[in-house]
C-alpha cells in the first residue's frame, strides 16, 4: 500500500503510527507485530460492521515498507477526548452520550467474534511473571463464575476512540481488543482507563452513568475490575504494571 505524501501523523506509539492520509486513515503497526493481530483487529472491524455499529469502512488490509497496516476511509469530525479537551463545560454532556453509545454497542451482536471469557483466560494466564498460581487461579475461577453474555464489547471503549461527525453522529474506531461477553466488563475497562488517567472524580461520574443507564449495580461491575486489570497486565506495559497490580490486589482472596 502507498501512503500519499501530505500524510499527517494523527498518533506515534511505540508500537504503531497513525496517519491522516487525506480521504483514508491508515495505522502503520511496527515489523514485530504478528499477522494474526493486524487481521484480527481489520475482522474485529468488518464484524462490528456486519452487526450494523457505525463504524470506519475498512479500504485495505497490507504493507507499508514491510510492515502490516489497516487503512479505513477517514470520518470527518473529532474525538469525544478531543472536545472534552477544547471545552470542559461539555464534558457532562458528552458522559450521557458515551454511556448510551457504550450500551447501544452492547445491544448488537455477533455470534463469530471472539469471547470475552476465552480471551481474558488466556491474557490472565500470560501474566504469570507478574501475578503468581494461586492468585491467577483465584482469578480464573472468578471469571469463570461470571454471568455469560453475548453483548459486543469493544474492549477499549474510550473517549479517544470515539469520532464525533459535524451532524452529530458517532462512529466508533479502534476494535483490536473487541469481544462478545459481560458489558459490565466493558464497562471496567472503561472506568480503569479514567482511573489510570489520574480522571478519578470523572471516572466516578462514568461508573454510576453507566450502572443508572444500565440498570445495574456498582458492585456487579466492581467485580470484573481485579479480572480485567489482570487481564491487562499480560499486554506487559511497564508504566501500567503498579496501577494494575492495585486493583489485582483489591480482591478479597479467601
Ligand atoms: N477512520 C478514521 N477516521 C478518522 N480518524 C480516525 C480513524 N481511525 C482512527 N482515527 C484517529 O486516529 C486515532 C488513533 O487511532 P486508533 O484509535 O485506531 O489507534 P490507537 O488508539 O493507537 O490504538 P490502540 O488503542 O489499539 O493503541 C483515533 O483516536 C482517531 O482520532
Ligand atoms: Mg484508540
């Protein structure tokens, strides 16, 4: 795949770059990342479309200079992050809109995505350098207790990944970690992304929107926060670890 040369870096990770090629967006993934997680990510997308969520058309799945890259037709308008950011006042109102569009999400379904359970096992079981057997086996036990749902979950659901078109409509990006599972899971990720943030008060103001709109209790999503920050900490992020170990350890192990 050719990259137009007015292209403009949206993002630089240490593991991708994120470029704005005028009518396409194209997320360059660095040389060591796996095939399977580049197509995995490009699937993620085309089956959160089948299931009918608004999301980027994707244009082309190849290389750039030897490394894999998605390319999705550019949505016009800014992130929710980007408009929280401009302007503070709106940030309530924005919160209503993210909560609904998280549930409207968790309404769809798609019966061939990856499930929620399976994933987080494998991810808690790949953290074993940081959390030793007995609490990964508490973990799994604990997650294997959990309620099963079939609610398509994006995984990452954050205000960053939230595309906001001049009319008003909202288009969702970024579905690499996206699975069929709990929303409330979800909805723990979420609140552990404010949290991480150092958004504590906000992140607050997430958690009881998302369970009033929900119907659901604070506690019912409080339960996945140990199993999901586990889960996270197989991604091996050292600036998270701290972070992720608390909330490991919130857990009463009995
Ligand atoms: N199709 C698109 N149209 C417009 N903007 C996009 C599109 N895809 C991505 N973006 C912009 O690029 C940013 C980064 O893209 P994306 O969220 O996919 O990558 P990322 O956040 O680096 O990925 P990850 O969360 O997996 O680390 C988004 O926050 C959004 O601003
Ligand atoms: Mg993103």
């Amino acid at each position: 795949m050719e990259l137009s040369k007015d292209k403009k870096v949206i993002v630089e990770r240490g593991n991708k770059v994120v470029y704005d090629c005028g009518d396409t967006v194209v997320k360059v993934f660095n040389t060591h990342k796996p095939a399977a997680d580049i197509f995995n990510e490009a699937l993620n997308l085309a089956r959160a479309k089948q299931a009918g969520i608004d999301v980027p058309e994707i244009v082309e799945v190849g290389k750039v200079d030897g490394a894999w890259a998605i390319s999705t037709e550019k949505v016009e308008g800014k992130t929710m992050r980007q408009i929280g950011d401009e302007d503070p006042s709106v940030r309530e109102d924005l919160l209503d809109q993210f909560v609904q569009l998280q549930l409207d999400i968790h309404a769809h379904r798609s019966p061939l995505m990856s499930r929620q359970k399976d994933k987080y096992s494998r991810m808690i079981n790949a953290a074993s350098e940081v959390l030793g057997d007995s609490i990964r086996y508490e973990l799994l036990m604990r997650l294997d207790g959990m309620k099963n749902h079939v609610k398509i979950c994006h995984g990452d659901f954050v205000p960053s990944n939230v595309i906001v078109r001049p009319d008003g409509s909202l288009c969702v990006c970024d579905w690499a970690h996206a699975t069929q599972g709990n929303g409330a899971a979800d909805c723990a990720i979420s609140y552990l992304h404010f949290r991480m943030r150092g958004a504590d008060e906000f992140a607050e103001n997430y958690l009881n929107a998302y369970c009033k709109a929900q119907g659901c209790t604070k506690e019912y999503v409080q339960n996945w926060l140990s199993i999901v920050a586990a889960a996270e900490l197989s991604r091996g992020r050292v600036v998270e670890k701290d972070f992720l170990l608390q909330w490991v350890d919130v857990v009463d192990f009995e």
